[in-house]
C-alpha cells in the first residue's frame, strides 16, 4: 500500500502545533481514548534506571533516569569546623539545580521559581524526617567535623524531576564512603580504611498530575500543566513524610487514592533503591 508522506508529514506538524497551541485540550483528547500521549495508562509510570557511582571524585554519586527524564547527584565531602550550637554534629547540604541545558523551558541566570521550590522541599525533608545521625559526621567534638555537600542536576527534564531526584540522593548516600581520619595535634591526619553513612530512614516521592478528575501519575513535562501537580512523601516504612501544595480542587477519593498509590509505589522505588 502506498503512503502519502506529504500528508503523512503535514497530519504531524499539524498534531505539534495543536499541542503547542492548547495543550489541555490535546492531552484531554488522549484522556477521552483511556490513554496518554506516550501511550501509558493513567496509572502506569515510566520504567527507572540506576547507575551507582559515576563520579569517580565523588565519595557517593548515582544518575537515575525515569523516561526521558535524567538526574545525577553527587556528594563531596571536605572537613570544617562545627556549629558552636551543635559541636558534635557535622552539616549535610543538598541542593538541585535545574540548568538551562536540560529543557528550554528554564532559562540561563539565578535560580528560578521551581528549582527553589524543589531544592526548599528536599532540605525540609531531611530537617524533619531525621534521615541520618549527623553526629557521625563528626571528627573531634567542637573542633572539626566533615560537611557533605549533595549536588543534584537535572540532566533532561521531562516531568516528575523530584521523584528521580530523591532516588539519586538516597542512592548516592548509600553508596557514600568517607575515608577514617583522625585528630592529632589539632591536624587532621588519614589513616587506613573507610566507613559508611549508617542511614535511618529512605524517603521516596511519588508526582501526580491532576486533569479533569484524573489522576496521571508519574507526568511527563507536558502533562505537568500549571497548578495540576501533587507530590506525595513516603517512607520505606509506608508513613507519610509530607506531601506538597496543590492550586487545585481534590476530592477525598482522589486524595485516598494518591496516598495509596504512593505507599505501593514507595515499596517498589525504595527497594530499587
């Protein structure tokens, strides 16, 4: 059978542009057939990727990809004197950058609005939730201790980026070694060998997308549409850690449905992990 590739060709600029043009009515299209433009389910999310420590210079790395979505994190370590409050503790940074390169949706310059909400989200986590003993980041009590700064940068950005970025964190924090030292003479000296971070408690996030009464889960950047997005926390223990804000209208049925959604899907992400 002969193929027409002039309408063939034409069908799909036309099909890109309606989507550029009203993308709710493309997606709710979709929707209408049981179905989403990637041909998913409403309830099926993206197959995940891990890849343990990349990064050779790092003391604790991990890439996670969901999709066409892509993270990496890396941890560094460097030594430093405590917080006079809390001498027997070290200091444990995150942050999550999401660099122009990894969609043109964010642009070149000082962080924007998302980036500081996910970055703002991740350090509440790991303040409340209790996650690690930050006194095992100690070397000598009031005198020297080690920091570990968590970089996490979003490579692709194709929708759900917290969901893959707490996969890196906590993947990165599991393969984390940090080398023996000691405090001699008030100098920090190596000696032979290396310990692990003892972590307590594995926090996964599970996105949603809202639309027409549906709940999307795992959205990709297109159906992550403005004011539709919910993130719910679970532990590996199946308790909430949190959950974020929602601009929308969710009844009491949807909102059973996430959180359940979210606990099953934490077993399967935690275990990955």
């Amino acid at each position: 059978m002969e193929v027409d590739l002039e309408y063939e060709k034409t069908t799909a600029l036309d099909a890109e542009t309606f989507k550029k043009i009203q993308p709710k009515e493309y997606l709710r299209r979709f929707l209408q057939q049981d179905t989403r433009p990637d041909g998913r389910a409403v309830s099926e999310s993206r197959q995940i990727n891990f890849n343990a420590d990349p990064i050779s210079k790092c003391v604790g790395s991990a890439t996670v990809k969901s999709g066409n979505s892509m993270v990496i994190c890396g941890i560094k370590a460097e030594i430093t004197t405590p917080d006079p409050l809390y001498p027997k503790q070290g200091y444990f940074i995150p942050n999550l950058d999401l660099p122009a390169m990894c969609n043109p949706r964010f642009k070149p310059g000082p962080p924007q609005q998302l980036t500081q909400s996910l970055s703002e989200q991740i350090n509440q986590l790991f303040e409340k939730c209790n996650i690690f003993n930050k006194e095992q980041l100690a070397i000598e009590n009031g005198e020297v201790c080690w920091i570990l700064y968590a970089d996490i940068v979003c490579l692709n950005y194709d929708g759900s980026v917290m969901d893959i970025a707490l996969l890196a964190l906590f993947s990165a924090l599991k393969s984390l070694t940090l080398p023996l030292v000691e405090y001699i003479d008030g100098q920090v000296k190596q000696v032979d060998g290396y310990r692990k971070l003892e972590i307590d408690r594995v926090i996964s996030s599970t996105t949603f997308c809202i639309f027409d009464d549906k709940l999307l889960l795992d959205p990709t950047d297109d159906e992550e549409l403005e004011g539709s997005i919910l993130t719910v926390f679970v532990d590996h223990e199946g308790l909430f850690c949190g959950i974020n804000t929602f601009d929308g209208h969710l009844s009491k049925d949807k909102l059973d449905e996430c959180l359940l959604s979210a606990q099953q899907r934490a077993t399967k992400l935690i275990k990955l992990i």
